[in-house]
C-alpha cells in the first residue's frame, strides 16, 4: 500500500469515527453532549438534526461509489466543523475548545485531498464550441 492511499484511508477512517461517534452521541441525547450545544447558545433540538446529519455523512464517506454525495458529505463536515470553531470563539468558550474542530478539519481536508480517482467527480466534457481557442 501506497503512502498517498494510507493516508487516505487513515485521515477518512478518523473523519469517519468522528463523526459517527459524535452523530450517536446526538441521537442517543447523552446529557453532556446537549449541553455542550446549548452552552453555545443553540436549542436542544440541534443536537438531533446535528445527531442525523453526522452519521449520514460517515455513511457517505465511507461507503463505495457516489461520488458527488462524498462531495456534499466533505462540504457538510467542512460546515460543521467550522461551524463548530467559530461558535466556540463567539461563545467564550475556552480557546481548546476551538482548536479541537481546526484539527478535526484538517484531518477531514487530508481525507479529501488524497481520494482516489474512484472517489471523485469527473471533470465535465467540455464541448467543442465552448473551448477556448489556443494562443500562439
């Protein structure tokens, strides 16, 4: 195997826990967890829609084919977790809590970066009238 596929593998298998951990720990309504929502100045019933959209997007990443769902899954984490980094600065929650989504975030732009071509959206076919002729 490959560095740029462990990479790959490693970076989605962590996106892919965490958010699955994190969507069962919404929907199971662990006390902590909403909490932490409302502590932010969000209504409880976030952690539900939050809960759903988590572990749809770890399906997503993780099973094989679609990959313009795996697009929008990438875009939901991006939003979630920048989401969740700027809530923290706003709040005044301490600055830990803060860098810890950055992380994740960073994890999840690894897993995106180095998909393979399996995994990806083909470029569109550009038609003949629409291309731009060559300069000399």
């Amino acid at each position: 195997m490959d560095t740029r596929t462990l990479t790959y593998r490693t970076s989605t298998a962590i996106t892919a826990f965490v958010l699955l951990s994190g969507g069962v720990t919404y929907l199971l309504g662990a006390e902590w967890a909403v909490a932490g929502v409302t502590a932010l100045g969000y209504p409880a019933y976030v952690v539900t829609l939050l809960g759903v959209w988590k572990v749809l997007g770890a399906v997503a990443l993780t099973v094989p084919g679609f990959p313009r769902l795996k697009e929008w899954a990438y875009a939901g984490v991006a939003f979630d977790l920048s989401g969740a980094t700027v809530s923290h600065l706003v709040s005044g929650s301490p600055a830990f809590h803060a860098v810890v989504p950055v992380v994740l975030l960073a994890v999840a732009a690894l897993s995106w970066a180095t998909r393979p071509a399996s995994r990806r959206l083909a470029a569109p076919a550009v038609r003949a009238d629409e291309r731009v002729p060559a300069t000399v």
